[in-house]
DNA sequence: ATCAATTTGTAACGTTATAACAATTACGAC
DNA sequence: GTCGTAATTGTTATAACGTTACAAATTGAT
C-alpha cells in the first residue's frame, strides 16, 4: 500500500520530476511542471529543494543554477549528504546531460589542495563541462539540437 | 606614462576594484561601485567582466555568482584561461576570502574521471568550500562578523 | 567627409532566489 | 473533543543576478 499523504508532498512530486532523466532542471522549469498539482510559488518550490538537497536525493548544479536526482557513480542511488568531498558532475554543454562520479582519489587531491593553503574543507564543488559521449560522437562541436 | 584611453575603460575599473581584494564581488556590486565613474548600467559591467574572464585576468566563482581578481596559485598572478582544467578555489564560509590553487594531479584525476565516463572535457569548476585559516582558528564556526 | 565595423550606452525585460508574514495541519495535554 | 503549540505550507512582494534589443558614439579605412 502506498501511503496517501494529507498534505500535498511538493519534495515527492519534485523528486518525480528530476527521476528519469539525466537532464538538470531549474527551481522555475520544475514550478512550472508542479503547477497543475497546485504549486504556484518560488518558495514552495525552494524549500522543497532544500529538503531534498538535505536528504541527498538530489544535487545542485551551481554552474547551471539547476538540479539533478542523485543517481550515484553508475546509476545506483546512493546515500550521501550533498557536498560531499569527492564527488563530482559532468556537464554536457551540446545536450546538457549531467553525470555523476564518485572519485576516492579526487576526495583526497581536493583535501591535499585545502591542507595546503592550511584550509578546512567542508564541503566542495566539482563540475567538469564539455561533451557527452554520444555528443562529442556527433561531429565536432555542432550547435545545441 | 600611461595612456589616456578615449572611451571609458570599464573592464580596466573592474580590475582595479577586484585588485587588492581576495573577497570576490558581485557584477552588482561592482555596478555600485562604478556608479561614481559613470557606469550605469549592468550590461556594461558584464560585458567587462566578460572580457576579463576570456584574458584570464579573474575568475567566476560559480557557487557564489561573483568575481574575484586571478592571483595564480602563490599570489602571483598567471596567465592561463578560465576554466581551465586544474585550478580550484578555496572559498572561506564565514570571511569569503577566495583563495586560488593550482593542483596538475588534481588536474589528472578530473581527466580521469572524465575518461571514466567517455567524456571529453573542456574546463572545469573546482570550488572547496569551508574555513580558511584565520577563521578556523577563531573558534569553531561563530557566525560572521 | 563618408561609410561600415566595432564598441559602448540605454532601457527594458527575463530568470533566479529570498523575505515577511498569514493560514493550515498535526499532535499532545487536558 | 478542544485547546495550545510547533511545524509546515501558502501568498505576496521584493531582491539579486543576468540578458536582449536596439540606439549612439568612436574608430579607421576609403
């Protein structure tokens, strides 16, 4: 049995949205798409997000002021808090597909560079932008589809 | 003797402000700042702060939507492009101060995780946030001053 | 001088994010 | 049950960040 909830769950209906798609959303394309389940604030919208980023089921992706579901190094789900040290997207600039990898070794190059500055790390933002597999197959650097 | 330019030069002003400062600054900020010398408008601040990212003479800081002067990875300045594969920052949570760092084996593990994933890169965001040393030292995570 | 190309300025708009406060719901105490 | 309180959600407005479209000025070649 699924659970009827009494209050409308905009961080369900949110985490539905970015499921099954590789493609990051922003906070306005998703309230657009919640509207019809009578959603019509920024805020509603944000703090459902926050939720989710809380809990880690989802990531932002501050170079493109959007939001991907957390699917894990190789499409598995997994459990961590957002921020974490040593993960890391990539960003398909052509078909704006998202990835996500985790990388031990990443984790410590990124605690070496803060130790030496004599920093403390908490939390650490890694997005590398270029071409997807599929897009870089394509030809060379054509426009967006 | 220095050159007197004809036309206003914007993106020189920019320099200047962010010069001497590691707390990066808003295109608006910058706005408010520049008001004094003429300029009104925010197109005319991005549009500098568009050169000067293409010279490599600062930095976006994506997690923050603000600049800061490039210092290369000691303090003195360098000469690459932005973006480029191998920087990073250091972004202190509580003062602001950025601080930059250039890493070749952080650079690596990116291009190989990049690799890992058929994707070819192009530039990369490298953003660690937390205290750096002063503010660390002060006791533990005070609110900002 | 005149023209085209480039750069800069202006005005308006679009997008992203937050603040302040009101209304609703959940839930335990009584 | 109903009262009181805390937590959540909704509403409205506004702040912060960024772009578009087009007009005006400057440059430099002819």
């Amino acid at each position: 049995m699924t659970e009827k909830p009494k209050r409308r769950d905009t961080a369900g209906l949110i985490a539905a949205e970015l499921a099954g798609t590789a493609k990051p959303h922003t906070a306005y394309e998703l309230l657009e798409r919640l509207r019809p389940s009578g959603v019509f604030a920024p805020t509603t919208v944000y703090r459902a997000l926050e939720k989710l980023l809380a809990s880690g089921k989802i990531h932002r992706i501050e170079s493109l002021n959007a939001f991907v579901a957390c699917r894990g190094a190789e499409g598995a789900p997994h459990d961590h808090g957002h921020g974490e040290l040593g993960i890391g997207f990539t960003v398909c600039d052509r078909c704006a597909a998202v990835a996500e990898f985790e990388d031990a070794s990443l984790q410590s190059r990124i605690e070496a560079a803060a130790a030496a500055g004599a920093f403390v790390p908490r939390s650490s933002i890694v997005e590398i932008h270029g071409l997807c597999a599929a897009c870089a197959g394509e030809g060379p650097a054509a426009g967006r589809p």
